[in-house]
C-alpha cells in the first residue's frame, strides 16, 4: 500500500543517498567559485573540487568523513 500522506512537494524533496558535509551556503559558494573560475577559463579537474571541498571542511571545523592522506573529498 502506497503512503499516500505526503504532499508531492514534499516527496520531490526528500534527499537520498549520503548526507552532505557541507551546509548549503558554502556549497553555494564553492559552486559560485567553481563557475567564475571556469569562466575564467581556469582548468579545474574533478581532483581540485574534491581538494577544495576537504579544505572547506577543515577551515571551518566541520566533522567529514573525508580522506585524511590524500587530502580530498570522496571516497577513503
């Protein structure tokens, strides 16, 4: 039997899969900074935006359950 209580809205924002390290307002930002540079035409690799989101986490103190070695985000 389908739960049919829950408003379409609320269905659509429903997250799933991990949670996120980041609060949305330095996502916002770091996505903010990753446009202006790629309009910059500054090369990022998919390696620099883990890099940038591990270097967020530890300046601001957030617990993460990042790779400590390699210094990035994603997977240990």
């Amino acid at each position: 039997m389908k739960d049919t209580s829950r408003s379409s809205e609320e269905v659509v924002n429903v997250h799933l899969g991990r949670k996120t390290v980041l609060p949305s307002e330095l996502e916002a930002k770091r996505v903010e900074q990753c446009v202006i540079m790629d309009q910059s035409y500054y090369g990022l690799r998919h390696q620099d935006i883990k890099r940038m989101a591990f270097q967020l986490a530890i300046t601001n103190g957030l617990k993460h359950p990042f790779n400590q070695e390699n210094s990035e985000a994603g997977k240990k």
